[in-house]
C-alpha cells in the first residue's frame, strides 16, 4: 500500500473519530441545556399516540439522537412514568426525528465549520453563564462534526481506487450482505446517525452505488435497537417490551421496505430521484470531487423510508403492542411497600449511563425506599401496640431492607455526579442525598420503636388507654405528613406545602400536648413509670419523624435555603 493510501485511511480514521466526538459533543451539550425540559414535555404532551408522535420527532431533532430519545423512553417506561401506547408514539417519532442529521450532513457546511467552532470555542472559554457555556459546547460539536465529515469525505475519496477497498465493496453488491453491513457498522458506533453520515460520504464520492446504499439504511434501522434493548435488560417486563416496540418496529418496517426494494427498487430510485431534484439546487454536480446530488438522495432516502415505516405502522400500534406482550410474556411480580427483600427496582445496570433519566430514575428508588420506611414506621407502632413479636421481626427485617437502599442508593447517586447531567437535575442532586439521609433516619426510628415494643412484651408494660388513643392520633398525622412529603418530592410539586406546614405545627403542639399528659398521668399514678418513658421516647420519635418529613418537603423548594449547600454536600459524600 502507497504512503499516499496509508495516509488517506488515517485521515478516514481521524475524520471519523472527530465526527462521532462532535456527534456526542453536540448531543451532550443540548441535554444539558434542555434535557429537563425536554424530558417534561416527554412526561406531559404524550397523552395521545400522535402528540407523542410529534413529540418524539421534536424531541429528537433538537438532541440529534433516536438512541438518547428511545433509551429515555425505556427509562421512563421502566419507572412507571409512561405507558406502552405512549411509548410507541415517540419511538415512531424518534425514528423520523432522527433523519434530520442525515439532512445536515447532505448540507456542504464544512467550509463553514472553522468559523463555527471558534464561535462555539469563544462561548466555552469566555463566557460567563453557565448556560450559554453548555450551548457553546453544542457550537462546538457541531463545528468539530462538520469538520470529521469533511476530512472523511476528502479521505475516502482519495482511497476509493485503492485495490482493497474497490474488492471490499464489490462484496456488498447482495442485498444481504448489504443489510448486514448497515446493521454491523451502526451496532457498532452505536449510532444510525453516524452511519448513515459514512454512507453520505461514500455515495458523495462514488465509491458505493445508491442501490447499496437503500439496503445498507436498511440494516442500518435495525442496529439502532441495541442501546434500547441492552438498556431493557436491566429493567422491568413493561421496560423491556418498550424496547421490544423499538426494535419489532424496525425489524418488520425494513422487512417492508425490503421487499418493496425487491420488487421495485427501479420506482423507489425514481421517486427518491424526483424528490431530491426539488431539495437539491446543485443537480448531478461536482463540489470539490463530491456529487451533492447524491448526498442529498442518501438523506432522502433515509427520510423516506422512516416516514413510510411510520405511516404504515402508525396505526397498527395497537398489534405492536400486543407483539410485545407476546414475546416478553408474563407480568412483573407486585412489589408491595413492606416488601424485605434488598432488591432494587429501578436504579442500577445501563439506566446509570442515561445522563436525561438518571435524577428521575433514582427520585423513583427514593421514593419506594420512602414507602418502605412509612410502611415499616406503621408496622412498628402496630407491634407496640398489640404486642406483636411476629411484627416486631418484620421491623427488623425490613430494615435491613431499608439500609442496604441507602447504600445502593447513595452509590447510585455519586456515580450519576460524574455525568453530564442536565443544568438543572445538577443542581438537585445534592438535595437527593440529603433526601435518602432523612428517608433513613425514619428507618433508624422505626426500628428503635420495634425495640420499644420487645421491652413491653419481655417486662410485660402496658399504656393506659388514653395513651393509646393520644399515641393512635399522633401516627395518624405523622404518616400523614409523610405522604405529602413524598408525594411532593415524587411531582415535584409545592401543591402540599401548606398542608405540611400545618401538620408540623400540629405536630410540634401535639408532642408537647402529650409530654405534659404524661406527666399528669405519672403524678396521679395512672401509668407504668418505665411504660411513661417509653411513651415519651415514641411521642419523641414520632415528632422527629415529621421534622424529617418536612425536611424532604423541602428538598424540592426552588428558594430552599439549605439549596446552596447541596454541592457541599456532594464533596462531603466524595470524600
């Protein structure tokens, strides 16, 4: 091989890396900016198979990902936070959504590329909001793309004479194998995007032929499943039937078209011809040894084939679903609140590496560790209560439950910290880990109150009834508090602020109420003296849950005042 061709395939090589780098860079970058954003539209405009349609085609072309946007859905799927029939409708979208790259590509912007990187390298380096910093670094992925694919393309077409590529390609002439191609190369780099860029070089420089290439896009589709289904794997049953869709979707749609291409590749190559004659104004023209022409009928085709795709299975969603129940049969096995088992149900595996649905994947592990300790809290003043030893080791059990989820949670979360999380999910995280801290201090009172209950049952002490009431009514609004606490934190929402407010007031008064009962009990000798410390020990224990309850209450106040030690936090944690 001549120091010329070794040359070029190093340029080949360099131009790819810095259009994959800038691919990432630039999709990074708009999570970052919008990634919040974007995911609440997700989680509100999706009601209706087309409005999630047309989400899922804005949603990606703003992040330039259909494997960012898919592996989103999965997520969102595997929390509970959205639904099969909506999350068809923003795979179809994301499928179209995703062409919009492929449009950019086709563009000879690459003599522009220079000035657009300096332009994105001066907002990185030189100004001072954090914002405009993020969408700097989308300037500058979109400048470093442009340029990979420029060097690329001017690499392949010095190299596609070479002896070992003309043999390579002369391969590719079966259909099949052509697929397999677009399917290998995209499993890969792990982008249909990227793939369909390669082919858009290729074509531009005549070293594949168009018909090839509508095969290639083909398998191209397919390989655009993998990040969905390798995400799946970590999750539920609903998770991995989401990723089904995905993939189901895509196998049967380049089945379609495959045939169709059988049968009249001729008329696709016309129709394909005629529409990018009316988006091409540089018909069968040479720019600097590229045919722009047939750049733009890559893209094209890429366009067309997902909107066709779209168009036929739009409205046979209904028997994609139903597929995915067929093929991942059987229902998840009901978690109930006071499950022991240490297992963790919506953190862990590839949801770590969703930087968009990290926060709210971990709010939902929060959230159940919440349910547990409210639900273990109840149980405990239950064996106190009624003396019950069976209760009383399910307490502690469940515990064990409890501390093993701040762990893993705890974990969880400093692993996070190291993404590119979005501006805004950054800036809460802190107050996540303050969040499992109070979930697990109601665990630890919990616990001390089961150990309560065992000193009646073993020296057999006994409340009077009054304090059974007083104790009954102050739990009542203990788990009260607690369940607008978690309600708030799980929406987000500041609907329950007063009421918390309210409560803990209640609460305080209430403790003070019942220490001072107490007294006038134990002064008239109408209680145990050891049973009136342990009732007060509880009424105390009880008050401390609520103050914790308010705390996570108040995790989730834009104007919190505990916010701005949140970061400190996270160092803390670190180390």
């Amino acid at each position: 091989m001549s120091a010329e061709y070794s040359t070029a395939i190093l340029n080949v090589i360099a131009g790819l890396g810095m259009f994959l780098y800038g691919m990432k860079l630039m999709g990074d970058g708009l999570q970052k900016v919008a990634g919040d954003k974007m995911r609440g539209i997700l989680e509100t405009l999706t009601k209706t198979r087309f409005s999630a349609l047309i989400v899922g085609i804005i949603f990606t072309g703003i992040i330039q990902s259909s494997n960012a946007a898919t592996v989103m859905v999965v997520s969102f799927v595997n929390a509970g936070l959205m639904n099969l029939s909506q999350a068809i409708g923003v795979i179809f979208g994301a499928n179209i959504g995703t062409t919009v790259t492929g449009q950019l590509l086709s563009l000879d912007m690459s003599k522009y590329a220079p000035v657009i990187l300096l332009v994105g390298v001066i907002m990185v380096m030189f100004m001072q909001h954090p914002m405009v910093k993020k969408f700097g670094e989308v300037i500058v992925g979109f400048g470093i793309l442009f340029i990979g694919m420029g060097t690329m393309s001017s690499a392949v077409g010095t190299i596609k004479d070479a002896p070992l590529v003309t043999s390579t390609l002369g391969q590719l002439s079966n259909p099949f194998l052509c697929v397999f191609f677009g399917f290998a190369v995209t499993s890969i780099l792990q982008s249909s995007s990227a793939t369909v860029g390669i082919l858009i070089a290729l074509c531009g420089q005549g070293v594949v032929d168009i018909h090839h290439v509508f095969f290639m896009i083909l398998g191209c589709n397919i390989g655009a499943c993998i990040s969905a289904v390798l995400t799946s794997l970590s999750g539920n049953k609903m998770a991995k039937r989401a990723a089904c869709l995905h993939l189901s979707f895509n196998v049967l749609g380049s089945i379609l078209m495959f045939i169709v291409l059988i049968l009249g590749s001729n008329g696709v190559e016309h129709l394909l011809h005629i529409m990018t004659e009316h988006t091409c104004t540089q018909p069968d023209q040479m720019v600097n040894g590229v045919n722009v022409f047939l750049q733009r009928e890559v893209a094209n085709t890429h366009t067309m084939f997902k909107v066709v795709q779209v168009a036929v299975f739009f409205f046979l969603s209904p028997l994609l679903i139903k597929l995915s129940y067929i093929l991942i049969p059987g229902e998840d096995q009901e978690e109930e609140a006071t499950s022991t088992a240490p297992e963790l149900a919506y953190i862990g595996g590839h949801n770590v590496y969703n930087p968009t649905t990290a926060v709210p994947t971990g709010i939902c592990e929060i959230v159940r560790m919440g349910n547990i300790a409210q639900e273990n809290m109840e149980k405990a003043m239950d064996a106190l209560l009624n003396k019950d030893e069976n209760l009383i080791a399910e307490v502690y059990q469940t515990e064990i439950t409890i501390d093993y989820l701040n762990t893993e949670i705890t974990d969880y979360l400093v692993q996070i910290n190291t993404l590119s999380l979005p501006v805004a999910d950054r800036k809460m995280l802190g107050g996540l880990f303050h969040v499992v801290n109070d979930i697990e201090r109601i665990g630890d009172h919990a616990e001390n109150i089961a150990d309560f209950a065992k000193t009646c049952i073993d020296q057999e002490l006994s409340f009077s009834a009054d304090a059974e009431k007083e104790l009954k009514e102050m739990l009542k609004d203990t788990c009260e508090i607690l369940s607008l606490a978690l309600n708030m934190f799980s929406h987000n929402s500041e609907e329950h602020l007063q009421e918390i407010l309210d409560l803990e007031n209640e609460i305080d008064g209430m403790e003070r109420q019942l220490q001072n009962n107490h007294i006038v009990r134990l002064t008239s000798d109408k209680c145990q003296a050891h049973a009136g410390m342990i009732f007060t020990d509880v009424v105390s224990g009880l008050e401390r849950i609520a103050d914790h309850s308010t705390n996570i209450a108040f995790s989730i106040l834009k104007d919190d005042p505990e916010a701005d030690k949140n970061q400190e936090h996270i160092e803390e944690v670190l180390g």
